[in-house]
C-alpha cells in the first residue's frame, strides 16, 4: 500500500497505523462486493485526492468511460489504469472522464492522483464484464449462374486481444432434408453447384482465431424447382413459421415438476397436433411472481426446474418435431433485480443508475400501474448489449427455437432502432428462429423491423381485436368480420388466439362450449398463426395470474376431439395456411361468419362457415364463389357430408361448416 510524501512527519508512526487499518477495511469491502469504488485515504480527516464517480459491477461493454472526481489542487496529473489501457489525464478541479479498455472477466481499475509525478492517493474499483471475447462469425452469400456461393472473409476477429482468423470449418445441420455436397468443408468460402431436392437447407460456419477461440454462424438456404437460392433472414422466414401452431404452456399447471411434466406431456400434444410450444417466462424472477418481473436474465427459476430439465424438454420437444419458444422479457426489470436494488442504494454513484430509464426528477419509470417493472433505458447502448446477449443465451446453451417478446412496443418506443438490431444478431446464429412481438399486427413497423408475427390486437395498446365481438353477441359475425379484415393488411404474420395469460377467465367459461367451438373453428382456419393456451382444448376454467393448481386433463367438455381434427384439417389443406381470405357477404339477420380460404386451383380452395347464432341459419352462396369451388357439390371436411350448391345452405346455431369441392 502506497502514501504520498505528505504523510511523513510529526506523529507519523501513529498516522501510518491508522491509515494501513483504514486501507485493510476498504480492501475488505472491495473483496466483499460492498464498497465498488474504495478509496485509499491520506489521512483520516485528509481530503480525499481522487474518487470514481460510481462504483464497479457488471459491464456489458470491452470498454468504459469511468467518472473521477478531483479536489482542488490536489494533484496535477490522474493516471488511470485497467488491464487494457493506461490513460494519463490533466487533473482539473471536479469531475473528469476517461475512456478505459477492459477485457473478459474481472478488471481492477486503478485512479492515481500524482503531484509532481509522486503519488498523492489513489481509488480502485472491479468491473466483471459479462461479454464472450471470440471472434464473430459473418458469411455473406451470393447466387450465380454455377450456383450459390458462401463466404466467411469478412468474420471479425475477437475485440480483446483480437487476432486473424486460422480456421473456417463448413457443416451442414443435421436436420436438413438431404445431405448438401460438398460438406463439411474447409476453407474461407464454399460453392454449391449441386442442387439438393426441394426444402429448406442449414449451412453453419465455425471460425476459430488464431488463439483458439471460435464464434458460430449459420445460414438458410431455399431449393425449389431444381433451384437452390439463398435467403434474407432479416426479411424472410423459415417455412415451418407458417405452419406452425403454437400452444401456449404455463409449467406449473402441468404439475409441480414444472418443466418436467411439460416434457412428460410432450407425446399428447404431438398427438392434438401442436408443432411449438409457447413456455411462459422461465427467468428467475420474485417467489409468487408469473415470471415478468425478471430478477435475472441468465437464471432459470426454481419453481419451473433447472437447465437440466429445460434442455431434456428441448431435446425431447426437437425429437417428436415440436419447437420450443420461450417468453422473454426485454422492456423491464424487477425492482428487486440486483442492478436496480444498486441503483436505488447507491443512486447517482451506481454504475446501473443509467441502466432505467429515468424521468426529469431523477425516478425510474415504468407503464400503467407496473411500479414493480422498471423500464430499462435504451439509449444506454450497454443495456442494448446486455438484452441481446440475454436473448442469444438461450439460443447457444439451449437451442431455443425463438421468442415471444414480452411488451416488444415499449423498446420500439424508446429506441425503434433497436429491433432490427437484434434480430441480425439472433438470425445470424439461427436463422430459422420464430420472433414473436406482443404487439399489434396492424402496426408496419414489426413486420419491417425485426419480427416475424405480432398479435391480433387493434390499434389500441393491449387491445384483444376480437374482444367486443364476443361480448356483443348478436352482432357476432360482423364485429369479427371488421376484425379481421383490419388484420389482413399488415405486413406480419398476425398471431391469433381465445386464450391467453392476459385474457383473464378463459373463453370457454365466458362463453360456453358451443361458441368455443365455432370460435375454435375460426381460430384454426384463418390466416395468420394459431395459438392454443394451456388447458384450452380440454375446455380448463382458470385465470393464469390468479390460480396455480394443476390442470385437469380428462376433457369434460369433448373439445380435444374437435381441436385436434380442426389442427389436422389445417395442416393437410394448404388453403387454411394461406395468407388468401375472401369474406363473403351474408343477409342481415344471420350471424354467420363465411369467408373463402384460397390456394392453388380452385379445387383446393376451401369455404368455411361459422354460426355464432343460436338459431338456425341460411347462407346463399355467390355465384361468382361457386365458380371458385370449381363444382356443383362440396363435401364437408369436418362430416364427409356432400352439400350442392346451387342454393341455400342451411346451418342449424352454433354451427361449423369445412366445405371443399368434391
């Protein structure tokens, strides 16, 4: 431990043991993740000689720029040093700033105060910086008359200590259609001349440094026709997106194992037809909480299971065909996460103080009545780092296939930049990922910037499109019909749903198994993506927040039959997947829903009929439609019953009718 000059004289003996104590106590709390920013003080009534504005902590950044403070005509030059730079500074009387490099792991930061190049005092603080330091793995692609060609000449190297890439090492995924010639491979760029039959083929690039250290990247590739084309996954999407339906999982309705009931559950839903599950928030988060208020983004909560257990399901998900998307969390913190509880404690001096996003007085904000989610700041560019680093976590160490992103508008509000971001950083390492905003289809911007879905909300935040339909019921079928025909012009994938953690009492309870199941019927033959939420196909009463009992599967209402034949007819006919609708008009007085499902030749076109009345009904059907359905008889998919039409089609209340051209 170092004193400045000063320190000799008079009594001196007694001020150095004093001192060294004081030394040994700072050193402590520096050891004890109590005292981030300690100061090794002249003198016990002494002014101190230099500060650091904050305290250490976590950093989600290689570099830093730390505050230090300077007393009056203390000290003449400030030396700070971090295991990757030394920055000498003027000392100006207050606060002084300078641009610091930091490597992986821990870093001790040292600010020394030196008048006439002696030493005066000095401060000391620890960053722990959160970051992978490996090279980044880019492959740019091209198409040409020989074929498509990939390269990876222009991956970065790792921004610490970075060095020239050694190794590119080329395979294909292993749950590609057929094997790609040519792989694996070696070497900066690969060419593909050979066309493999039709699908969609994963091409993955590992580069490893000259240190050894390797970073991953894979791209997506498109054969069709005897045509092999590459894909812009910034804009386009895997195909099984548009297959998919999606049921919504809260784990700990599916037993007190959490994760490992789900997994024990994995064959019923293969079998009702489900092709990826939906996991509420798995993040650690406060004992009682349903998961939005995250305390970590990195820990998986204890009531839920364990990462063992979340890769098991994985695992066991990816073998029966079925993706696993997890709920995750970007706008907010819990108050009681470790970063905000520092900020609150230390205020100004907390080295996340910057991390939420404040108001003029000072105070973090939050939306609506959410005082316990403290909206993170976005213009913090090391919040941006940190919540896709998050969000990259549980794609590398789990395999996720996507995310529903909680709240995905207030980021969009607060920095719109962001999503697209993101979304390159995530495609990048797995192109085929499904991202999903909480946030209205009929807002351009998601469909543009980063998403591949976005809820069936109006325009009003929050607002379940199809909640006034139902709620009104003789006007049933035209408030639905409004619904979603202002849904149809989006640019995204509108993700549709009766069901889920926000909708309260679920549908079933509200209103009845017969309007359930027309509304089901609804639900899984229109454009967009279908999802299903826990319990729902066997008709559960409960309110997500509200109830933690597990569910009952025994299917007292006789909706699991109905569900799964309606999730088989969407799959085995193109013409419920399509993004083609043509709502048909029906006379006054009859609550009937009709709309004209389009794919392909006419034969494979598909009307569908719903009653929401409970009287009967009768629907004439066009004759320009007629000509669509190519035939004078259609068979009902649903009955295999043959129905003409050349007239009235009668449908008695509460009725569903598939019809498709004999």
């Amino acid at each position: 431990m170092k004193f400045s000059a000063n320190d000799v004289g008079s009594g001196a003996a007694m001020k150095i043991a004093s001192r060294q104590s004081a030394s040994r106590k700072y050193l402590h709390l520096i050891r004890a993740g109590l005292l981030g920013a300690a100061l090794l003080l002249t003198g016990a009534t002494d002014q101190v000689p230099v500060s650091f504005g904050t305290a250490g902590g976590d950093a989600w950044d290689f570099s830093k720029s730390v505050d230090i403070t300077v007393p009056k005509g203390r000290c003449d030059q400030i030396v700070v040093t971090s295991p990757g730079s030394a920055v000498t500074l003027p000392a100006k009387q207050g606060r002084t700033h300078a641009r610091i490099s930091l490597q992986p792991g821990d870093n001790q930061v040292r600010a020394e105060c030196r008048q006439n190049g002696v030493e005066r005092g000095s401060a000391q603080q620890s960053w722990n910086v959160r970051l992978r330091n490996t090279p980044t793995a880019l492959v740019d692609t091209s198409e040409n008359s020989r074929g498509v060609t990939l390269s990876a000449q222009r991956s970065l190297p790792a921004p610490v200590r970075g060095s020239a890439i050694a190794a590119y090492e080329w395979r294909a995924r292993d749950d590609n259609p057929a094997p790609l010639a040519g792989l694996p491979a070696n070497g900066a760029r690969i060419e593909f001349s050979d066309v493999p039959p039709d699908g969609e083929y994963y091409v993955t690039v590992k580069v490893t440094d000259g240190n050894g250290r390797a970073d991953e990247a894979t791209v997506m590739l498109r054969a069709q026709g005897g045509t092999l084309r590459t894909v812009d996954a910034q804009h386009d999407h895997a195909a099984w997106i548009d297959r998919a339906v999606v049921y919504g999982v809260v784990p700990t309705l599916f037993g007190p194992r959490g994760l490992a009931d789900v997994t024990a559950r994995l064959d019923q839903l293969r079998e009702l037809g489900v092709t990826a599950l939906w996991l509420s928030p798995i993040t650690e988060s406060p004992p009682g909480d349903f998961g939005y208020a995250v305390t970590d983004y990195f820990r998986i909560r204890q009531s839920v299971g364990d990462e063992r257990k979340l890769r098991e399901l994985v695992q066991a998900a990816h073998t029966r065909g079925i993706r696993v998307i997890i709920d995750f969390v970007p706008n907010h913190l819990s108050d009681q996460h470790a970063y905000f509880a520092d900020s609150v404690r230390r205020e100004r001096s907390s080295p996340y103080f910057s991390f939420f996003a404040r108001g003029r007085d000072g105070k973090a904000e939050h939306y609506f009545d959410w005082s316990n989610l403290k909206n993170l700041n976005y213009a913090n560019p090391e919040v941006q780092r940190l919540v896709i680093e998050a969000f990259a976590y549980w794609v590398r160490e789990f395999d996720v296939d996507g995310f529903r992103v909680d709240a995905a508008w207030g980021p969009k509000q607060r920095a719109p930049e962001f999503w697209p971001r993101w979304r390159a950083e995530l495609k990048r390492i797995k192109p085929d990922l499904f991202l999903l905003a909480e946030a209205s289809a009929r807002d351009p911007y998601y469909g543009r910037h980063g998403f591949d879905a976005a809820y069936d909300w109006t325009g009003k935040l929050g607002e379940w499109a199809w909640r006034d339909a139902f709620e009104d019921k003789p006007n049933t079928a035209r408030r639905l019909r409004s619904a979603i025909e202002a849904s149809a012009s989006g640019d995204v994938l509108v993700f549709r749903f009766l069901d889920n953690n926000d909708t309260g009492p679920r549908f079933r309870s509200r209103h009845g198994v017969g309007r359930t199941r027309v509304a089901a019927a609804m639900l899984l033959t229109l454009p967009g993506i279908p999802g299903i939420y826990t319990g729902e196909e066997v008709g559960a009463a409960y309110e997500p927040y509200k109830d933690a009992r597990q569910i009952a599967w025994d299917d007292a209402y006789g909706l699991q039959h109905w569900y799964k034949r309606l999730i088989a007819l969407r799959q085995e006919h193109p013409a419920l997947r399509s993004r083609e609708i043509r709502m048909l008009d029906v006379a006054d007085g009859q609550n009937v829903l009709a709309y004209l499902r389009v794919a392909g030749t006419p034969s494979n076109n598909v009307l569908v009929l719903l009653s929401y009345g409970k009287s009967p009904a009768q629907m004439s059907i066009p004759h320009d439609i007629i000509e669509k359905l190519s035939g004078g008889s259609l068979s009902d998919l649903l009955t295999g019953e043959e129905i003409g039409i050349d007239g009235n089609i009668r449908l008695d209340g509460e009725t569903v009718r598939i019809l498709k051209p004999r």
